[in-house]
C-alpha cells in the first residue's frame, strides 16, 4: 500500500485568492475522506497576515471531519499553541534547503527555523502522547530566488530536521523543476541518513515532470507521496511555483502500476470538480481531463 498524502485543503487552497468559507473547505475534505484518502494536511497555524486564506484553521480544525488522519502546517510555538488550543497535535513545520526561500517565507533563517522548531517538536510531544512531527524540506532542488541546490546542501538540512526528532521528511520540490536523474541522486543521499520509511516527496508539477519523478522515487523504494486534489497549489512566497502532483493522476499512476491506495478515483474526481467549481478554475488534471472525456463521449453514444 501507498501513502498518499493529500495536501489539497492546505497547499490547494493557501495560494488560491478567491476566499473558500470555512463551510466550504469543510465539505471538500468530507468529499476527500469519502473518496478514501486517509492522511489530510487540513490547514495552517501560521500568520493569517501572511496566508489569509487559511486565518479560519481554528474554527475548521474542531469540525474536521472524522475518519482520516489531520495534520496542519505550525511555523512556530505560537502557531503551536494555536493549534493545541483546538486538538491539532499532528503538525508540520516547515524549513527549506536554500536561505533566500526561508527569509522569504518564514522570514528566519534555515538555523533560526531549526533551533524555533525544537520548542515546537517538544511542546507538541509533551501535549500529547498520539502526537505526530513532519518536518518539510522545501527548495530540495531549486531555490526561485539563489538557483539550484546541491545535494550536499538539501541532505544537511534533512539531516538537521531527522536531529530534531521529527516522525518523517516531507522534501518538496517547491517549484517544479526536478528531473528522475535529480531525484534518483538526492534520494540516494537520503537513504543513507535514514531508512525509505522516514521519507516522503512532495513534487509541485510545473513542468510536467511530477509523474517521472514519482516512478524514479518508488523504483528507490520511497513509499508516500503528497499531491493535491485537482493539482492546486503553489506557495505564495515561491514565485513560479505551479500546483501540486494532482492526487487525479498520482492515484491513476499508482493504481495502473499495480499498487494499491485506497483510493475511489471517482469520488475524487467528485471532490475536485466542486473545489475547482468554487474557485471558478478548468480541471488540469490529465486522469480528470481524460475521465471527463470519456464521460462526455459515452453520453453521446
Ligand atoms: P513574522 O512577521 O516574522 O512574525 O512572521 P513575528 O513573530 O514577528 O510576529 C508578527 C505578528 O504575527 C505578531 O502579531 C504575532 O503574534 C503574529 P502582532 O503582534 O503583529 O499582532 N504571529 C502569528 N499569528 C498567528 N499564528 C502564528 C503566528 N506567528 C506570529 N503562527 C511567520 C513569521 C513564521 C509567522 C510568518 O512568516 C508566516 O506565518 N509564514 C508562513 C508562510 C506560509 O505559510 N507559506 C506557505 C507554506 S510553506 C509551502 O507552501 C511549502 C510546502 O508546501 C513544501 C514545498 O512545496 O516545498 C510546505
Ligand atoms: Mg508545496
């Protein structure tokens, strides 16, 4: 079985600039946990100054629907505290392999991150003995700001949030722009830090490289992916950055592989079509684009 991520309400949704309500948001993640995704990065405890579409993660948090595993996005002990306050104790914070990204987006630099997120790795373990730490690697290959990243530099910092007693790394190619070659060669690095089980990738699909890059990592034996309903996403602070794998065609990759998920394409595609209906956006998905064509021509026979 492999794990998929989604990553929709969250990554989906921050860079979107059309306000989804709160009710809204709650109906596409009851429409995710219905199509079989299990793990749900739900929402954000960061400044709602710096991403006002997710300022309502804790009037959402407690409403969450139940069956899958929730987690949200904390930059730091306040955003812990915020979400401890509602019962959120699976958390992700967040760093980046290159500097000029993390100034940007967390506004600290790569040590500062990592020396705030040893309080938040505590405060979180100490609140609850369920608790559960990501911590994301962002920029693992290239930085929209200082360019490409090496190797050396992207396993020092995964190595540094392994330090601080996180569950898993989510290593995020932020921007789209890694090749299987890069994966393969970054991985390879990873793998000798710690075992497959304590990675995960996070491929934004700007290029179309997403799919490539997920069949290099599985061939190393990584086995959770994160992607986002209806490929939505994109960082504010990483200009250039195109949305997420779409879950559409990660599940449709993984499935016709022979690996299971879990997963009901076509409730998925259900879910995607009312959030990308409410955000007044095309489906981009190639498995949704191919569905709905499908659908369309069999109507017409
Ligand atoms: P700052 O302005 O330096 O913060 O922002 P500060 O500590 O100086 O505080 C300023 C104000 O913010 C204060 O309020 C704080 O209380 C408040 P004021 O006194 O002015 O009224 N504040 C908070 N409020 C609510 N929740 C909090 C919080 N913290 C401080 N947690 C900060 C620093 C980290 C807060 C800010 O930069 C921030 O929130 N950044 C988040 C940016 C973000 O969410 N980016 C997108 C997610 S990362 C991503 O998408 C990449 C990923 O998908 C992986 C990949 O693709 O590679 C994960
Ligand atoms: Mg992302």
């Amino acid at each position: 079985m492999i794990r998929v991520i989604e990553v929709g309400p969250r990554d989906g949704l921050q860079n979107e600039k059309t306000p989804i309500s709160t009710e809204l948001k709650l109906d596409f993640i009851a429409k995710l946990a219905h199509a079989g995704l299990k793990e749900i990065e739900a929402t954000s405890f960061v400044s709602p100054k710096w991403v006002p579409q997710l300022g309502d993660a804790a009037e959402l948090w407690p409403q969450l629907p139940e069956g899958p595993r929730y987690s949200a996005l904390v930059p730091n002990v306040k955003g812990l505290e915020r979400a401890i306050s509602v019962g959120c104790h699976r958390v992700a914070v967040f760093t980046a392999a290159s500097e000029a990204f993390t100034l940007r987006n967390i506004n600290m630099t790569i040590q500062q991150s990592l020396d705030g997120f040893k309080d938040v790795v505590e405060g979180v373990r100490a609140a609850a003995s369920q608790s559960f730490v990501r911590g994301y690697l962002s920029t693992a290959f290239e930085c929209p700001f200082s360019g490409r990243v090496s190797v050396v530099d992207a396993a020092r910092v995964a190595e540094s949030l392994l330090e601080l007693g996180v569950d898993e790394v989510s290593v995020g190619d932020t921007i789209g722009v890694a090749s299987p070659r890069e994966v393969r060669e970054l991985t390879s690095a990873l793998l000798s830090l710690a075992p497959a089980s304590k990675w995960v990738y996070h491929f934004h699909d700007t290029r179309g490289t997403a799919i490539a890059n997920t069949a290099a990592a599985l061939e190393l034996g990584i086995t959770a992916f994160d992607s986002a309903a209806a490929g939505l996403g994109g960082c504010p602070y990483a200009p250039g950055a195109g949305g997420n794998l779409a879950t559409e065609d990660l599940v449709y990759f993984l499935h016709r592989e022979g690996l299971e998920t879990g997963i009901n394409g076509e409730a998925l595609a259900q879910a995607s079509l009312e959030i990308l209906k409410a955000l007044g956006k095309p489906p981009v998905s190639r498995a949704q684009l191919a569905s709905l064509a499908s659908c369309a021509s069999s109507q017409m026979q």
